[in-house]
C-alpha cells in the first residue's frame, strides 16, 4: 500500500494570526483617514494647533505600520506577522491615549481613551495575558495623568471612574472574544483532524477493497475456462457407449452438473465486477522456456476445441525460446488468447499457436478463423470491461476482462501485446515479450 502523507491541520493560534492580521490592516486604514479628516477639519476650525504634535506621532506611526503590513502580508517575514497585530494594537491605545489628553483642554474629558481601549479589545483577538496587564498598567498611567490635570475634585473622580470602566469593559470583552474564537477553531481544527482521518481510512479501505475485488475477478475468469473443460470432458466420456446406462456414469453427470454450477457462479461474479482502478500485482521475471508453455495450453484447450471440432495446429515452432517471463503470467496470458481464439471461432475451423524470434523478442502469435474484430471496436479492444458487437460463435460467456487481464500481465512481463486482422479472414494477437540475454 502507498504510504499516506502526514495529517496537517491549522492550530488555533495560527488562525488567529491570520485573522488579526487582517483585521489590524483595516483598522490601520480605517482610522488613518479619520484622522486624515480631522487634521482637515482642524484646519478649517483653527484647533489644529492643540493636536500637532500628537498628529505628527500618529501620522509617523501609522506610515510605519502601512510598511511593516506591507512587508508581513506579501514578505516572508514570519516573526513579523506573528507579532504585528500586538505591537499595532498597543500603538494603538498609546496614541488614543495622547489624543484624549490634548483634546482634554478644550473639551476635558472626551472618548479617545474610551476608543483607544475598546477599538482593539472588541476587533482583535489577543491573548489575555499579554494584553490585559496593558491595559491596568495604561489605565493606572491614564489616572495619574487625569490626577495631574487643573479640573475639579468632581470632573476629575468622574474621568478616573469612567476609564476605570471602560478599561474594565475592555479586559472582559478581550478574554471573552479570545476564548470563544479559540474554542471554535480548536472545535474546527478538529473537526478538520477527524475528517482527514476518516477520509484516509476510507481511502485505505476503498484501495482494499478494489485489490481485493480485481483479486477475485482475475481468478474467477482464470477458474472460468478449467472449469468449461472439465464439464466438456465429462459430456464426451459420457457419449461413449461404455458409460450408456451404467451407474457409473452417474459420476460424470454428476461433475458435469457441479462444474456447469461453478462456471455459472464464476461467470455471475465477472459480470459483477467493477472495480475502478487498474492494478495488476508485480511479478518476479525469471529466464522461462516460452515454447512448451505455449505448447501446453494449447493442449489443455482441445477439450473445448473439440466441441466446436476446432483444430489447435502448432506452427513456426521452435524447439526452444527463452525469455525473460514470468511463468504462470504467460499461462493466463495464452489460456486467455487461446480460449478466445476459440469461443469466436465457427465450428470446424482452425486455431494456430505461433511462435518466432525477431531481434531481441520473442513474438507469440495466435491466429483464429472467425469474424475478427470490426474497426469500431478495436480502439477499446484491451480496456477493462469492453465487449465487442461480435458474439462468441456458441452462447459462450463474455466478460470483457480476458484481454484487459492478458495486457496487464503483458505489460507487468515488459512486453506488449496487440491485434491485427487476419490476411483474409479471422484475427492474429500478438505478444511480444524480450529475450533472454543469456540465450541467443
């Protein structure tokens, strides 16, 4: 089985990077072209004097922000991201702190601190325990500003009583947005965790479960042809005069029906089969004689030949033929071609088993006499589950997988395999497999 790759799911500070970071960004341009306006109206109103200083700060701070967001969201600056929603933020409240003090002259107490606190704490999602030790130690500083200012005992406890407020609404409002946003992506993040897992086991499953399926459809079409003949053999020993009548010949009724039965189940499950994906197992390739195991299947086919009173003829056939194959693949490979051959054959005609050298090859011919194969038909000969318009010549069965499995184990052996039309009639299927080196 292939190796699965590692689970990766997105942690819940790593989002929430993302998402401040963003945030951060819009607050930096939000609140730039506010004070954009008020520096205009300032103009217009003759009070820009009272906040030229602080503006000055603000306006440094902000081109400084606009270049670090910059460099973080399109650079490869990590640490910068990490830390910048942070650093904007305090900068944030430090500068709405300096703004409410120089409104504090001319309109006393006012709402910058109550927007420097809040903005951030109610937008962003900072970590409590960096950012509510801030804002006491800002608050604290805030009073003993607000103490130092020439108001009243009155106006001076109502300022530190509603900053105190404010900061208070401040601290609740962060910890609270904190831990609801971590609580979701953690519950997503698993969440996340839990489909990947699911979707790789039903991957392992699904991969499975088609070994398993393409297991049971290549060795039922295997048992498929066995069993044909041992039911052919058991009709003809039971033709001949000695089994007339005879108890004994119950026998062969017997296995006859049983291998009729078994035949009929192989052919229900190839019918069956749908597997979507093409594997063939790798197999161990050994120098093998080619020869007798072309010989040899083409013997255990006359049983089925002879129903039709098909001839199976040898010819070009050397004596020996080396090559580098996989013994029981060619087996299948030529039970498939040969019983093929045979099945779209017309009654009384020939089959002819070949075998030549051609420069590093061995080439392993089986040539029939039937209808061949029309044009329309051959660009999907060799696919899995295609079955021709031309049927096999007695009732036999088709499951479309004889030459799908035959080119797999081909392939698997470095070979090919492919078709051409007969001289004058009938098809040729030709498999090409390399020689053995060590034999010339």
């Amino acid at each position: 089985m292939k190796d699965k790759p590692p689970i990766l799911v997105t942690l819940p500070e790593d989002s929430l990077r993302e998402v401040n970071l963003v945030r951060a960004w819009w607050i930096l341009i939000v609140t730039t072209t506010f004070t954009v306006l008020f520096t205009i109206s300032g103009h217009l109103t003759g009070t820009s004097a009272a906040f030229e200083t602080v503006q000055i700060v603000d306006y440094t701070g902000s081109a400084l922000s606009f270049g670090l967001f910059c460099l973080a969201r399109w650079g490869s600056g990590e640490w910068l991201r990490r830390v910048l929603p942070t650093l904007y933020a305090l900068f944030f409240v430090l500068i709405n702190d300096a703004y409410y003090f120089s409104a504090w002259p001319v309109a006393g107490d006012n709402v910058g601190y109550a927007f420097g606190v809040l903005t951030p704490a109610a937008l962003l999602y900072l970590r409590p325990r960096a950012f509510v030790p801030f804002l006491v130690v800002n608050h604290l500083c805030v009073c003993a500003g607000i103490l130092h200012q020439p108001v009243k005992f009155e106006a001076t406890v109502g300022a530190i009583y509603g900053t105190t407020i404010t900061m208070l609404i401040a601290a609740i409002s962060s910890v609270i947005q904190y831990r609801t946003k971590v609580g979701e992506l953690a519950k997503a993040a698993l969440i996340a965790k839990r489909n990947q897992e699911l979707a790789a086991a039903n991957s392992s499953l699904l991969e499975m479960s088609q070994r398993v399926d393409e297991m049971m459809a290549l060795a039922a079409h295997d048992l498929r042809a066995p069993l044909q003949g041992l039911a052919v053999l058991c009709e003809m020993e039971l033709e001949k005069p000695e089994w007339q009548g005879k108890e004994r010949g119950r026998i062969f009724e017997v296995i006859k029906e049983g291998s009729e039965r078994m035949a009929a189940l192989v052919n229900n499950m190839l019918a069956e089969y749908s597997a979507r994906h093409d594997s063939i197992a790798g197999l161990a390739l050994e120098e093998c004689d080619v020869a007798p195991i072309l010989r040899e299947m083409g013997k255990h086919a006359e049983p089925l030949a002879a129903r039709k009173n098909i001839e199976i003829a040898l010819v070009e056939f050397p004596v020996e033929a080396m090559a580098e194959a996989n013994e029981e693949a060619l087996e299948r490979v030529f039970g498939n071609l040969i019983s093929n051959a045979i099945k779209y054959s017309p009654e009384g005609s020939r089959v002819e088993l070949g075998l030549r050298r051609a420069g590093e090859r061995w080439l392993c011919e089986v040539r029939d006499e039937g209808p061949g194969v029309p044009e329309k038909d051959r660009p999907a000969l060799f696919r899995k589950l295609q079955k021709g318009s031309n049927l096999p010549t007695s009732g036999e069965e088709s499951s479309g997988l004889g030459l799908y499995i035959a080119t797999k184990l081909v392939e698997a052996m470095r070979g090919s395999i492919e078709f051409e039309p007969g001289r004058t009639i009938g098809s040729v299927f030709r498999v090409s497999l390399p020689a053995a080196e060590s034999k010339a």
